[in-house]
C-alpha cells in the first residue's frame, strides 16, 4: 500500500484514494466531428506502461479532489504529485 | 518407553513450575517455558505425525517456525480447536491437548502408511495424472484423498476468541531480536528514532542466548552473558517499545508491514475468556531493519526424514535453552562447522556423541580440535547413505566420498544411534525482504541468496544478510547501521570478539548414494513429502521453471512453505538442468510468513460488526411493523410487509393490489440526492443526462437518463429545479456515491470552468412516497395549507411548503405509474411524517409496500430499473428509449458514442415486453430466450423482470432480445429444464399507456 502525498491534505494511506486510469487525456471540445476511429482512441485506447506512467487519482475518502501523480509502475515509487491543471513534471 | 531425558536446568525451564499436557490422549508433563516439542522430546517422543502422501512416520525435526512435521491439532472437539499448529511454536500450559494430524487410526498405527510402500507408483504428478481420468471419477477419489491426506480439521462452531487490528506508525521498525536485532534497536531508540523491535518467540536474545561457549566471547565475556547485560538495559531505553511473541507476516510495498501480535495462545484455556487472542499489527515504519536471522539447511540423503533426525541446530537449542537431550546416542552429520558448536554444547551438558560425519575432507578449526579432544570419532570427507528405523532412528549407514562429490566408495559402515542432527549450512531468512519487492545475488562460495537492491528505505543485517559469524556480525552492524541511520558513533564500535568459527563448506545439494536414485527417498520438501527423485523427474519430463517444477511435485508447497528444502530443490534443478545458480531466480516468497487464523484476518469484522449498513429514518417503523428487508447496496431497504403468515408472494400481490385500488405508501428515502447549486447548473446539467435542461422551469421535474462516455446507460433519476441556479439530482440508491464521483471527476478535471457545487444530501432527508388514486386526499390532510389542485400541482412538479413548522419539499412524480406524491423533509421527522400518512390513510387503506412491490408496479408501467433491465451494454436507443435523447444538443456525455457502427448496429439486444401464452406461468429471471430449439441453439437475449401483475391478472416480464425492437406479436421460446414456455414478444408498457392515472 502505497503513501501518496494529495497536494491539498498531505501524506495519506492508498486505502483513502482510488486511481482514475491514465492522465492527460482531454475530452475532446468537437466529439461530433471525430470519425469512429479518433473517437475510439479517446475512449478505449490506454497506455499501460513499466516505468514512468502519469496517472488520475483522487482522494475519494478526504477531499474528494482530483489530482496527478506520476508513478514508476516498475516499482510502485511515485515520482511526483501535482494538481489538475498543472504542467506534469519533465524530470 | 517413557524416559526423562531432562539433562540439565536452563534458566528459561522454571522447574518449580510443573505443567500437565495431554498429547495423542497420554498425559505427560513438562515445565513453564517448554514448548510442546520440548516437552514431548524430555519425554523421550519424536514421532508426532505422519507425512502428507506417503504417510511416513515423522518426528520434530527443528525448534522454530520452520518447522515442516511436528504440525499438531489442538483441543480437539472444542470450539477452541486449531489444526496445524507447530508443536516448536506451541508454549505448553495447564491442559493443553494436542493430537496428531494425517494419521488414522492412530500415529502408531496408519493405515495410509501403505502409499509408502505403494510408492514407486506415487511419483510427482500422480494425482495430475491419474485422478484427472477418467473425469466421472473424480469425486470418488477426491473423498479418498481428502480422507487420508487430512491438514487437520477446522473448527465447526463459531470461534470464541476476540481479535483486533491496529495501525501502529514507527521511525524504524526491528524485525527480529537476536543479537544484532537488538543492538540495532537500541542503536536506533538512543539516536531518538521511534523504534518498534518485535521478534516471534516469547524470549530475546535469538540463537546467541543460548550460546555457552567458551569459543564465542564479546569482550572478555561469554556471548550470552554480554547479551543478557544488553537486553537487560532495554527496559530503560524511551523510544523502545518491544514486542514478542510477534511475528511479521507481510512485507508490503513503502514500508507497510502486517505482524500478529500472540496475547493469549500462551495461556490456560480458562485465562484466555475476554481477553485478545491475536493482534494484527498494521505497521508504517520509515525505516525497517530486517534482523529476521537464518535458517539451518538440511543434507539430502536417503531416509533423511526418520524420527530421530533433527537439524543440529534444533538439537543443540534443545539442550542448551530447554535443557533436554533429544537422544541418548547421538550423531552428527554436516558439512560445515555448526555441527561441531552442537557437539561442545551436548557435551557441556554429558549428554554422548558417538560421532560425526563430516563430509569436508580437510578441516581445522578449534572447534573441531575441541571434539576430537573429547574423543570424538571424526568421520572426515564421509556422507550418510542411508538411515534405517522405522518409528525413530536406529542406524546410520556411511560411506566416503569420491574427490569430486558425486560418488560414494569403499565399504559401508553402519553407526548404531537414536538421534541424528543435520547440518548444511545456513540460509538467510529473506523471506520479508524479498516479498516486500526486493532483490536477491546469490554468492557462490557459500552458495546463498542475500539482499542485493533494495525497494524501499530497509536494510538487512547479521545473519539473515549472509554474515554468520559473530565477529563478521558485529563489525558490520554497527557501520550499516551508522550509515542506514545517518549516526555519528554508536556504542558498539571497538568490541574484543572471540569467535572460533570456521567458514569452510563443502556444498552438495544432492548426496551421492550407492544405490540409484530410484531407489532412494532423499526428502526435499518434508510436509509435501516432495524427493529429490521427484524434482528430476519433472526436469525428466520437460519442467525447466522452477515455479513449474514447484507445482508439479509441490516442492513449497506446505504450510511451511518449504522452508527448508527450497534451496536444495533449487541446487538440484540447476544441477541436472545444467544452469547456473542465481540465474533461475529463487521461488515468490508470498505472506504470509507464517500461517494466520482467520480471526486474525477479520479482526473485529465479524457478525454484525461485518459490514457497515445504513438505515433509514424510517427503519425503526418497518422493523416494528415486521417488514422482512433486502440489502440494496449498504441500505436495509423494507422488501415487503407480511400479514398473518402470508409467504412474500401473497404479501407483494395484496401491496401491489391496494397501490392501484387506493393507496400505498413506500420509504424511499435511500435514493441518492445530489444538490446542485451554480449560475452554471443548467448548461452542467445539459452535459450529463441525454435530456435538454435549460428551458425546464422552476418548479418543475424532469426525469433524466445518464450515459457512461460509451453510450452506454450508468443512471436515472429524477432532478427538480428548485431555483434558477439550484437543483436536486436523484439517483438510483446504489449509484449515489458513484454517480457523485463521476460528476465530481468531470466537474474538476474537464469543465473546471463550470460554475456549479455538487453537495451528496442523501443522508439529510427522509423521502415519503405516497402514490394511489387516493393519494391526494392523504397528503392534503397531512398539508392542509397546500394548493393539490392539478393546476396548481401537476405531475411533474413540486412545492415548497410546510408540515406544522416544518420547512418540507414535496414533489407530484411517480415509478408506480399512479397518482403520488414525495414528501422530503430533515431526516428526524421523517418517521413522524410516515406515522401521519398512516393514520389519515387508514380510512383509505392505505398499504406500506417495500421493494418488491415497487419493483412490480414499475414493471407494469415499463420504467426500467438500472442494473436490472440494463447492464453495461444498453444504450438508450436499445432500451427503446430515443426519446430521452436530445437531437438538438451539440453534445453530452456519451452522445457521441451512440452513433458509433457499433451502438447503430439494427441486432443489438433490445428490451422488450414479454407476454406468456399461459397467462399464469410466470418467467424465470435470468432465463435464456431463444426462437428455434434446434442445435446449436441461438441465444437471443434473456429475462431481465418478470412479475405476476394482480392489477392485470396475467404474467408479465420484461427481457432484452437481439434486434427485438422489430419483433413485435412474434413467438419466441423460453427453453427451461422439463419444458418450454412460449411467450409473446409485447409492448414493455403494460399498463396506462395512456397516462391517465399519473394525471388523474
Ligand atoms: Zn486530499
């Protein structure tokens, strides 16, 4: 279980957060103008990745805020935790 | 041939306290600090069970929590009964009873021991083999193998005992109290660190407590006695706190540790009532320091599993800490210098050694000079070949060894003995380590695995990291721990050590014999009765993974989890395999460490403390008024209310029938609520459901349907405008709280800029629904002040107002189809509202229905239920519900799906109505729906509601069918065990199409 760090309440155990799958991908603005394909690669296709992944979590038992974190899946290290909206860390 | 073989007083044996035990039914006795393997030994028992497949007689064979035989059942017949329970473990107490396992009728006597002779046939992969053909007799042989290969037997009445959990948060956490456990915790505690030491046993000290040579010396004192002074000085320590009797079971990613504390397993059954039984300990520590210690390792010869063969280990444990000979002719057998500390202690204590086969050639060390100053015969560059005694050990036969190992030569000669100790050397407990994702290297000069990367902030130090001498221990403890704890100086820097101990080892996993390997039973894996014979066969027959080769003979497999033999079985595969050690990796060390009870597991969980459940403000009501319930997600929801013994089938056609014919009342305060606040609450609204919003008035309702982004249908419910910026969402009472996450999660991560707050208020009101043709003339009595005309409140529409001083909302909406009304108002009044609507409705007869009415009457009136009717593959068009989707909205959540080729597809599942062609059959739920019975069958879809309607006098059901939208009047067949029923594909509106009694 990991200790993840929600950039509004602090250090707290995994069991109070759920994950929300990959990060990063927007909802496209004109759903209406994508043919199947562009709308099935923003609906069903995600990475799944062993090493750096940058991911959704929330703190669904505390603040019920979205956040980021990146994670080396390799090893279950989280690299980084930042707030929706922020640029995702580049080292 | 009961014997006391009680050598010497120890001082953890207090003899002035004497303790009588019952095992196999036989009373002995023993002393407070035995063990039950102690004590059986002092009573001259080793033979304690019977091995899993064959059925061999097996005896104690260590002294610690590897134990893999001596696994007994306690306080058989009691509500307190425990199978596998390591006899080495078990501290012994006034009326224990422990009796063997695996064994019928008797230990002595076992009728299974006959697989030993049987067992040229019994090789690896027998019961894949043999008893997987032919299919139909499986169950015959499973009833045989599950008699004979009995684990114990669990209990059969509810456990007495309490449990508990706790979180216990630390700065450096100490696994393991042997010497450098506890130079590390009080290393730790004195730098200020919040320090946490736990250790399995009841005492501290590990192996070097115990030690009473003169070989071993810590600045001029004999080691034990330099450890005792340490352990004494911990009590003083703050920061300290230290548990024993405590066994770490898992090792989790970041430091995350579960460890089960022992409070009463110790104690006399009758001083056990109250009082916690087992503590899991859920543990945060900064920093651990594994000191979890190392196992001896066994030799693999032929017969290596007689009673009467121990680990020397065990042996010298035995004598030194329990003051008990395991044997009165001795002999020991290794390859490395532990045996020979075995054999100063035995001879300390005048227990006889009448030899020692030492497979090393060349060997010298002081300790070896020391047996052979004790006249000694010294069996150098010798192997065992064969042992022979069938209930206890009587014979070691011995021949030399060829310059290479792989052969034995020259004449046998045979050892007369009633005890062997055996000693290959020592492997690290890595176990911890390794389940918590860390890294093994193997070293090659004394072939063992030791920790290489390490996941987390951990370190590992004395023997359980490779080093097994006490010089080599105590100066490498103190300098990792200077740099693991970021210290300047500990107080164990310039230490005088003595220690005699050689490091030399001659490694060989299997031992050459002179006879074939067929012939022979060298044991790997003691419990699961796994050979050596066994593991080459696998590699014969094509298994190269050693975690193939670890199921197909279940070598590892045991409660034990191989905790002795899985090096050897590793030696051997890369051996015969040709590989390199190291290479193939070791098997998964997976928690836990040591089996746990179940209690343990729950904790305090249990009964009706299992999971949490939610009531109603209502409850107490439908309780009183003998309401059977349902779980509808956490709720107890009111299911029907039977009357005078009526079965739930009477009650819900009296309830269904009295809602149409005049009145009924439903609790259906569990449905979720969402308040929604915001300038930009409509366009929010417009996005998630499939429906238009903007132009909805205040004061109106409007029922509004879901989407997951797939198309696919996720929830429904009703949502009132309360204000122009201010809503109230309903949900379905299971999908509250994730209809509230998903709204949260676009809300803040794809519309951030939409003005709107979303606050869960299920909890806040009690919802009273009231629905009937009489239904008005209830609730306006209840609110007299309020305006029911059907101008001024039509369906559909809602009303602020009053009950006495009571702010309340009430809403004209309805599932049943009728005429009625919802009444919310703060939780505290609601049963009060409730008890008022049944006592101006009495006139009206009005009737309280739970969930399977309101099932019904919906049915009736075709509304679908969510997660009924639908799952995750309906989208609305399916459902037949294209008018819920909004042709004009630019977009919505999911709205882009449904038009994928996928969801537009003509032979998608559609729901539908089904009628039966015997109005008084009614469908199974669930049930398949086909048009031809002919082979292979086609499924067309299945039942998803079906109801017998009082108000319509026939069945009814609702299913979903593949392109079933276009079958309408056609026939189709529900085929069922005895019979086929054939229905009639219908309209899912059954009743009102109309909609005359929702406006009457
Ligand atoms: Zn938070």
């Amino acid at each position: 279980m990991f200790v993840i760090n929600c950039p509004y309440c602090g250090e707290r155990e995994q069991s109070e957060f759920k994950a929300g799958g990959e990060a990063h991908i927007v909802r496209p603005k004109q759903p209406t103008e994508l043919s199947d394909d562009e709308w099935a690669e923003y609906l069903f296709m995600r990475k799944n990745i062993k090493g750096i992944q940058f991911e959704r979590w929330v703190h669904a038992h505390g603040c019920r805020k979205w956040f980021n974190l990146v994670r080396d899946t390799s090893n279950d290290v989280i690299k980084a935790v930042y707030k929706m909206g922020e640029k995702p860390p580049t080292k | 041939m009961t014997k006391n073989l009680r050598v010497k007083t120890s001082k953890y044996i207090d003899e002035t306290y004497k303790i009588s035990f019952k095992f196999n039914g036989t009373t002995y006795y023993g002393y407070k600090g035995d063990t039950l393997a102690s004590a059986l030994l002092a009573n001259n028992i080793h033979l304690v069970g019977r091995s899993f497949k064959y059925h061999r007689p097996r005896g104690i064979m260590t002294a610690g929590s590897e134990e893999p035989n001596a696994i007994v059942q306690l306080h058989k017949n009691s509500s307190r009964t425990e199978p596998n329970v390591r006899a080495t473990e078990i501290e012994i107490y006034e009326g224990l009873e422990a009796s063997s396992q695996n064994c019928w009728p008797s230990v002595n006597f076992d009728i299974g021991g006959i697989n030993n002779f049987l067992s040229p046939i019994l090789p690896a992969g027998f019961y894949y083999k043999t008893f997987m053909w032919p299919a139909s007799f499986w169950e015959k042989y499973e009833y045989f193998i599950r008699k004979s290969a009995g684990l114990g037997k669990s209990p059969t009445e509810p456990d007495p005992d309490i449990y508990e959990h706790k979180y216990v948060h630390c700065d450096v956490l100490v696994i393991g109290a042997g010497i450098s456990g506890i130079i590390a915790a009080k290393t730790s505690a004195k730098s200020g660190f919040k320090t946490l030491l736990v250790d399995e046993k009841p005492y501290l000290g590990g192996s070097t407590i115990y030690q009473n040579s003169e070989h071993f010396k810590i600045n001029n004192q004999i080691s034990s006695s330099w450890l005792d002074k340490e352990i004494n000085e911990i009590k003083k320590i703050k920061n300290l706190e230290v548990k024993t009797r405590t066994s770490v079971s898992a090792f989790h990613g970041y430091n995350f540790l579960l460890a089960r504390e022992n409070l009463t397993d110790h104690l006399p059954l009758n001083q056990r009532n109250n009082k916690i039984r087992h503590r899991l300990l859920k543990i945060r520590s900064k920093k651990v320091i594994n000191a979890t210690g190392s196992l001896e390792r066994p030799l693999i010869f032929d017969n290596n599993d007689r009673p009467g063969i121990l680990l020397s280990s065990a042996i010298e444990k035995y004598a030194n800490l329990y003051g008990v000979a395991c044997g009165e002719k001795n002999v020991l057998f290794t390859n490395n210098d532990s045996a020979y500390e075995t054999v100063i202690s035995l001879n300390q204590k005048g227990i006889n050694v009448e030899a020692i086969i030492d497979n090393r050639e060349e060997i010298d060390s002081k300790l070896i000079k020391e047996a052979e100053n004790n006249n000694i015969k010294i069996y150098k560059g010798y192997t065992v070949v064969n042992t022979s005694g069938y209930k206890r050990v009587n014979q070691v036969s011995i021949m030399q060894l060829s310059k290479d190992g792989q052969k034995v030569i020259g004449t046998k000669k045979s050892i007369d003995c009633d005890c062997l100790g055996i000693s290959g050397g020592w492997t690290p407990a890595v176990h911890l380590f390794t389940q918590s994702g860390g890294k093994l290297k193997f070293r090659d000069e004394d072939q063992v695995f030791i920790p290489n990367i390490y996941p987390s902030d951990q370190i590992s130090i004395g023997s359980c990291n490779g080093e097994f001498t006490l010089d080599e221990i105590l100066t490498t403890t103190p300098k990792t721990l200077k740099e693991f704890l970021n210290l300047k100086k500990t107080d164990y820097e310039d230490l005088e050590i003595q220690s005699s101990f050689n490091k030399s080892k001659r490694n060989i996993w299997l031992l050459p014999s002179d006879k074939i390997i067929g012939k022979t039973k060298p044991f790997v894996d003691y419990q699961n009765d796994a050979t050596a014979k066994d593991i080459k066969l696998a590699l014969r027959e094509g298994f190269r993974s050693i975690e193939h080769v670890k199921r197909y003979t279940t070598t590892g497999m045991g409660t034990d989890q191989g905790k002795l033999g899985n090096m050897h079985a590793l030696g051997i595969i890369s051996e015969t395999a040709g590989t390199k050690m190291g290479e193939s990796g070791t098997t998964t060390f997976r928690p836990p460490y040591t089996p746990l009870t179940f209690g343990t597991i729950v904790g305090r969980n249990v009964g009706e403390y299992f999971d949490t459940f939610r009531k109603t403000p209502i409850h107490e009501w439908h309780v009183e008024n003998k309401a059977e319930f349902e779980n509808v997600g956490q709720w107890k929801r009111a299911w029907y209310y039977p009357k005078d013994g009526e079965n739930m089938h009477d009650a819900v056609q009296r309830e269904s029938k009295a809602a149409r014919d005049s009145a009924g009342i439903l609790d259906a305060s569990t449905l979720g609520k969402i308040d929604i606040q915001g300038t930009d609450a409509s366009e929010f609204l417009n996005r998630v459901y499939t429906n238009a919003w903007s132009k909805l008035a205040v004061g109106k309702c409007r029922y509004g349907l879901m989407l997951n982004e797939d198309g696919m249908v996720y929830d429904d419910g009703v949502t009132t405008r309360l204000g122009e910026n201010h809503y109230i969402m309903t949900t379905t009472t299971g999908g509250a709280a994730t209809v509230l996450g998903k709204l949260e999660d676009y809300l803040q991560t794809e519309w951030p800029e939409l003005d709107v707050y979303l606050t869960s208020v299920t909890d806040h009101y009690a919802t009273v629904s009231v629905c009937g043709p009489n239904s008005k003339k209830i609730v306006s009595q209840v609110i007299p002040d309020l305006d029911f005309s059907d101008g001024s409140f039509p369906h559909m529409s809602f009303k602020n107002t009053k009950i006495g001083k009571i702010k309340c909302r009430v809403m004209r909406i309805s599932f049943t189809g009728e005429h009625s009304y919802e009444i919310n108002i703060q939780a505290n009044y609601g049963k009060s509202v409730w008890e008022k609507c049944m006592e101006v409705g009495k006139e009206f007869n009005i009737t309280p229905y739970g969930t399977e009415t309101m099932h019904l009457l919906r049915a009736e009136k075709g509304f679908i239920i969510v997660g009924q009717d639908t799952d995750a593959t309906m989208t609305p068009i399916d459902l037949q519900m294209d008018w819920i989707v909004s042709k004009k909205k630019y977009d919505f959540i999911g709205k882009r799906s449904l038009y994928r080729s996928d969801t537009i597809k003509e032979d998608r599942k559609q729901l539908v109505g089904l009628l039966t062609e015997d109005p008084k059959e009614v469908l199974e739920e669930g049930a398949q729906i086909v048009a031809d019975i002919k082979s292979p069958i086609e499924m067309l879809g299945h039942v998803t509601s079906s109801y017998y309607s009082p108000n319509l006098k026939k069945s009814i059901a609702l299913g979903v069918v593949r392109g079933g939208k276009n079958m309408m009047g056609q026939k189709l067949i529900i085929p069922m065990e005895n019979k086929k029923i054939n229905v009639i594909v219908a309209d899912p509106v059954f009743l009102d199409k109309e909609n005359k009694r929702l406006n009457a």
